[in-house]
C-alpha cells in the first residue's frame, strides 16, 4: 500500500466563497487523514490550507474516492502526485473547475 494517496475533488457551486475545487494529500497509513490540501475558489484562486494544530490539516479523515462520490454534491478522483503538487504550488488554478 502507497502511503499517501492524492484527490482532486470537485464541488457543487455554492456561492463565490466556497471552493469548488479541493485537492488532498491523504495520509493513508494515519486514518486517511489529510497532510496537505488547496482549496480552489470561483474566481481560481487557490489558497493551501498549511495549518490545522496537528500534523494534518483536516478535523476528521478524508473518505474513499467512492465514499465521496455516494454525494452527488461532490465528484471525485485520484490524482497523481505531480498533479497536486502542481495545484498546492499554484496562485491561480489553470485545471477544470467543475466535474469532467
């Protein structure tokens, strides 16, 4: 098993403050909890989340791609590592801002 498994998960338009893009970085050997994660805005901006208190930065762990897609609020996928890394790099999201 890989240690760390990556996602891009996409979410139903809210409002322009919401994001609609979420990138992870799971811990899969931790409780599938999230080590790193971008949130893409409307507007593509994109803002790392860097900090939670812990070692992660999500409160509960990251479901299965499956698990998230039983919401049909959100369409997810796994990713590679060169595609997060790009998205947590990144100050403007040039990539997909709804589900494919």
């Amino acid at each position: 098993m890989e240690r760390f498994e990556y996602i891009r998960c996409f979410w139903k338009y809210i409002d322009n403050e919401t994001p609609v893009v979420l990138f992870y970085e799971v811990d899969c050997l931790n409780e599938r909890y999230a080590v790193r994660m971008t949130e893409i805005f409307p507007d593509r901006s994109a803002e790392p989340v860097t900090e939670f208190g812990f070692d992660f930065v999500t409160d509960a762990p990251v479901p299965s791609v499956d698990e998230i897609n039983e919401n049909e609020e959100f369409f997810a996928e796994v990713i590679s590592k060169e595609v997060f890394e790009a998205a947590y790099a990144c100050q403007e999201y040039p990539g997909p801002l709804s589900r494919p």
